[in-house]
C-alpha cells in the first residue's frame, strides 16, 4: 500500500509518521486489497479547542473510504478515524464475501 502524507498549516512530524505508518501497517496486514491512503494532517481554528483534524481517505475496490476526526491531540484524532476506517473495511469485506 502507497502513504501519502500531507500537514497543513503546521510542521512535518516524524513522530507522527512513524505512528501512521504502524496503524496503516495493521490495516493492510488485514485487508490486502488496499491500494493506497491518503492522508492529511492540519490544524483549524475551533473555540471548544479540538483544533487538531485527521483525515484519512483509502483506495480500493469500490467506492472511497473516508474518515475524518477532530481532536484535541492528533494521535487521538489518527485513532478515532483508523477505527471509523477499520469498521467501513469489515463492512466492504462482508460485502465481498456474500457475493
């Protein structure tokens, strides 16, 4: 699987990365038809300060796979939305398997 990764408004963190690179391991590990992840990291200006947005869009067989959080800590933000992606996989994977 192809990682793209992309920080708006905010510097490139390794830390990060790595920590991505790990979930989205898990993630192809299991599902082996992903083709590719794109991903973004940026920063936006909320009141209640969940400033920190992940978005994760997949490519596979069929329609796109998108998730998107919004958290206080973007390694709770990268969470939230690997299992939203995770819960649309399992789904596309029954889907598979009843036809």
């Amino acid at each position: 699987m192809e990682v793209f990764v992309q920080y708006q408004k905010m510097k490139t963190s390794e830390a990060l990365n790595e920590l991505l690179m790990k979930k989205l391991d898990k993630l192809s590990e299991k599902y082996s038809w992903i083709i590719k992840a794109n991903v973004l990291f940026k920063m936006e200006k909320d009141k209640a300060g969940d400033d920190k947005i992940c978005e994760i869009e997949l490519s596979a067989p069929g329609p796109r796979l998108f998730a998107k959080s919004r958290s206080n800590d973007f390694e709770k933000a990268m969470a939230e939305t690997v299992d939203d992606l995770r819960r649309q996989l399992e789904k596309r994977q029954s889907n598979f398997a009843s036809h």
